[in-house]
C-alpha cells in the first residue's frame, strides 16, 4: 500500500480533494466593508489561495443574521441579496478545481445562553436552516457548522455555560436539530462538515461530542478550541496534555478525537511548515491539516510546501 502523505487525494462522497491541506475559515475583515457584503478583494484573495493548489478551501464564517455578526465587517448570507457574491467566490475557487465549503456562523449570547427565550433559539435555528439554503444555491460544495470559539452553538454545547431546563439544555439538541431539518440538502454532490470545540471544556467532553456528531450523519469534522475552563490560567485548555506532543494542544485535541470517529478529521492551530503538516498525515494522526495565518502571511506557502516535500523525498 502506497504510503499516505500530504499530497495524496481524498474523496468524500463526490467531491474530489486533491490533497491533504485546508485553507480554514478566517474572517478577512480587512477585505469586507462594514455592509456584510462580497467584494472584488475578497474573491481574488479566494482565487490566489486556490490557484495556490490548496486542496479543500472553507470560506470564513458569514453572519445568519445582522445582529450575530462578529464585527460589521463579516460577510453575510441572511438574505438572498447575498447569494450573488457568494457565488462569485464559489465560482472563483472552482476554476483551480478546489471544492469549498462555507461556514455558517451566529456570535452567540457569551456567558448569558442560560437566559435567551427558547423562542429566540427556535428563531435562530431556523435563520441557520435558510442560511444552507442559500449556501447550495451559491454553488458551494458543503457547509461548516460553526460550533466552535464559544459562539452560539459552542455555547450549548458547553456544559459549563448552557444551564437550560427547556429543550435547549440537551447540550447538543441545537446541532441536531439543525442536521435533522437539512438532511435533505446534502446528496453525493454537497457534504456537511462541522467545526467543533475540542474542549467542551475537556478534551473527554469533545471525544463524546465527536461521536455523537458523527452519529448525526456528518461527513467530515475539524476540531478546534471551546468554552474552556476558567480555572485554567495556562495557555494549555486541557487536563492531561503530554508534554512530549510537538505540537499545540489543539491540534493534540483533534489527533486524540480522530482515535474515536470514523469519518475524516481536520486539525488546526499554528501549523506554519509542510514538516509538521507531513507529521501529522503521514503518521495517521489527521487526515487533513489547516494551515491559515500562514497561509495569509505567504501567499506561497503551498509552492513551498510542495519544494520541501520533494526535496526531502528524493531518492
């Protein structure tokens, strides 16, 4: 068997992915004016990133409603007005034969998700089911849930956090939900991801989320940090992280998660050479790697890449 590595392809339903690394989705606010809307900017950094030869590009978190928003300079998809720039970025990505996903995103309440009205949730959860709507009808390859960063979802899903009596108290009944009311959209051609906090607040919290998630019908995770522990006022969020591990304790998080699923897992967090990348893939401790704030600061990171793994791979 063909030993894997950072440029062998992977196929996920229909969609073809032509190597191992993934630009993640990072909010360029400095490419987005205050409206929400798509510019000339955005779609050429989009184009370079993918004309870069990356293998799976995820689009940065588009707001579901005005006031979910981050900052006023995020893109937005809550009405169909936004439909024609996104699919501008879709369209852009798929001349270089990068398949792209997008990210679906509400801010969330922070500490006070125990006091929102169940109406309000009711309310946002539907905004999220629209949002999928308009996302295929953009041409994207698949959508990211955002559960992540402590914004809405990572907020239910937080044990710590979501104190709720009524339906919303199930930590993960939002996610489900959500899945449940959009199965339909996603045949062989358009895939459901899910970006999740490794720490809800523990690492053991993230693995029994991990598979509850997959239960649901997902196609792919990408683990990232959670609502930590505030008791911990170390870099490190989690018990237990062994010291000898090379790398951030997030993307340890998402190498421990992949031991207990069956379908693919990204890792993500400061990953800015091709050496690490390779670590992590060829040792089947991923199956994608994201790199993103190097991929920003060196437009040619991939070409690089690509010249130290041949490099160290000749014979």
């Amino acid at each position: 068997m063909e030993k894997i590595n950072i440029f062998t392809d992977f196929k996920i339903k229909n969609i073809h992915i032509k190597n191992r690394i993934v630009l993640p989705p990072m909010v360029r606010f400095s490419l987005v004016k205050d409206d929400g809307y798509v510019t000339q900017d955005l779609i050429d950094w989009y184009g370079m990133i993918a004309r870069s030869g990356v293998g799976l590009i995820i689009v940065e978190a588009s707001a579901v409603e005005e006031s979910g928003k981050l900052r006023e300079n995020q893109i937005g998809i809550w009405n169909d007005s936004f439909i024609e720039g996104l699919t501008k970025v879709a369209n852009e990505i798929h001349k270089y034969d990068v398949p792209c996903m997008i990210q679906i995103h509400h801010a969330g309440f922070k500490d006070k998700i125990t006091e929102v009205p169940e109406e309000e949730l009711d309310r946002i959860l539907k905004l999220f089911e629209e949002a999928f709507i308009r996302a295929k009808k953009c041409g994207f390859d698949g959508i990211e849930i955002h559960g992540a960063h402590t914004y809405l979802i990572s907020q239910l899903n937080s044990k710590l956090w979501n104190k709720r009596t009524d339906k919303y108290g199930e930590r993960l009944y939002f996610s489900r939900k959500l899945i449940e009311n959009t199965r339909y959209l996603f045949d062989d051609n358009f895939i459901l991801g899910y970006r999740m906090g490794g720490n809800e607040p523990e690492l053991e919290d993230g693995i029994e989320n991990a598979k509850e998630l997959e239960s649901y019908g997902l196609d792919i995770l990408h683990v990232s940090s959670g609502v930590p522990n505030p008791e911990y006022k170390r870099q490190v969020k989690i018990s237990n992280f062994p010291e000898d591990f090379p790398l951030d304790w997030i993307i340890y998080m998402g190498t421990e998660i992949k031991k207990h699923v069956k379908i693919p897992v990204i890792g993500v967090s400061k990953i800015k050479k091709e050496s690490q990348a390779s670590w992590l893939v060829e040792n089947n401790l991923l199956d994608f790697v994201a790199v993103g704030k190097a991929m920003i600061s060196q437009d040619k990171w991939m070409e690089k890449a690509r010249k130290d793994f041949m490099s160290k791979n000749r014979h």
